[in-house]
C-alpha cells in the first residue's frame, strides 16, 4: 500500500510540474551608467507599445537603474492606461511609428511635433530615450534616430549592439497641446486629420509663459447642430451653435 502510495502521488506530482526554463538576461551597460546618476528622471524605452517581450524587459532593466519608467506589463490592465503614449505629441511619433494607420505628428493640431519635442520630454521629466535594435525593425530604427536627432539637435549619448540611448537635454519653455479625455482615434483622409469628441473633451494646452493666446479650431457638427461651449481653466469663454456645414471658431484665451 505505501508502495502504491508513493507511485500514485509521484504521478500525481509529475502530472502538474511546472518546468520553468531560465535563461541569463544581459542588460546593455547603458542601465548601470543610469543607475549611478543621482539625479530624478524617467526613461522611454522603445518599442514599448506592441512588443510584449520588450515590456517585461524594461522592467527588468529598471531593477538595474532605478529610474521611472513609461509603458511597463501588467497581465490586465485599463483601456485608458496607455493613453500617455498614444496621445501625447512627439511621443506617440517614436512609439506607433508606422503602427497608428495616420501620422501621429499631425493629429489634430497646427503644431511641429519635433520643434516642441525637446521641451516636451523635458515637460514629462523624460530623461532618456533608448531604442532597442533587436526589437525593431530597420525602417523604424532609422526612422527613430532620424526624428531624435532632429529634435534634439544631437546625435546619440550611447550606442552598442543592442541599444542607442539619447539623453534628453534641456531645451527653452515652448507652447504645446495635447489631447486629454473625450476624444475618439484620429481619422485621416489623406490632407487632414480629425477626431469625433464626445460631449465633454479636453485639451491640455501648455504654455511657456502667462499670456493671451489666439485658440483657433476647425469644427463641425455631424447630424444635428450642436452647441460649443468653450471653457478654459474652468471659465466659459466663448458659446456657440455650431451648424452642420461647420465653421471656424477663433477666440482669445488667456
């Protein structure tokens, strides 16, 4: 009977083992240079959006430098959770390039994505940006370099076989926008991006200084007249009905 016992459980046991393989992760000398920096600021590291490999691994190299993180893996996670990266200029540009089905540069906004770039990093405490070869392809490495180099005005701080790391330097305040909650995907047609909002939409306009800026927006109303009420920092500034042919809307926002 203790023979039988033993026989069964060890079956039992065998059954449901979980042979976990370990292989040794080499982390690019750049993250142990980080990690002797004192100083506190997040990395972007990419690809991040659709590589799920790539986020496990970034959390893995953040135990090494220490330092904030964006994107990252969780096994469920919120629908609005990446939100940082899929709408905030210049970023989405390095992150979906090619991915989106529109160019994320132009949005809805009259705005150089890379001519604000270098602020905005600086805005979001973005220290460094490192794009990992391996996990990219060779079109959308170049691509990467191409618009870093263009927006910081430097070539890489740190580059081996597996990574090219850009420290972000600091540049002067520029006005930027980005788009916040109530917003649905971009739509292209080709000349001009556009987005459905949802009765109540946000913009985060973010200026260099105090001031009195022109706010000028192209809007329509899709099947009936819909009224617009402005409202910035919490104050209605301007309202409108907006007719279904639509109209443009320039008003004075301080």
């Amino acid at each position: 009977k203790l023979v039988a016992l033993c026989l069964v459980s060890g079956l039992i046991i065998l059954e449901f083992a979980a042979v976990i393989p370990i292989s040794r992760v080499e982390a690019p000398a750049i993250y142990e240079q980080i990690g002797l920096d004192k100083a506190h600021y997040a990395l972007l590291d990419i690809p991040i959006a659709t590589d799920y490999d790539m986020g496990e691994r970034i959390e893995f190299y953040e135990t090494i430098h220490g330092k904030p993180i964006v994107g990252g893996r969780l096994p469920r996670t919120d629908p609005n959770a990446s939100g940082f990266e899929e709408n905030t200029p210049f970023v989405n540009e390095l992150v979906y390039m090619g991915e989106l089905g529109y160019e994320p540069s132009r949005d809805i906004f009259n705005q150089d994505a890379e001519g604000v770039g270098n602020y905005l990093l600086n805005y979001y405490g973005i220290g460094y940006v490192i794009l990992h070869k391996d996990n990219l392809s060779g079109w959308a490495l170049n691509d990467d370099e191409v618009i870093l180099d263009n927006a910081l005005n430097m070539r890489p701080t740190y580059e081996d076989d597996h990574v090219v790391a850009y420290k972000v330097p600091d540049a002067p305040p520029v006005l930027f926008m980005v788009p916040r909650s109530g917003w649905y995907d971009p739509q292209s047609d080709g000349l001009n991006v556009s987005r459905y909002m949802e009765n109540t939409s946000v913009i985060d306009v973010i200026a260099p200084e105090d001031g009195t800026y022109d706010l000028n927006v192209s809007i329509n109303s899709f099947y009936q007249p819909r009224t617009l009420d402005l409202l910035v920092n919490g104050q209605s500034v301007y309202r409108q009905p907006i007719p279904l042919t639509g109209t443009e809307v320039s008003v004075p926002v301080t």
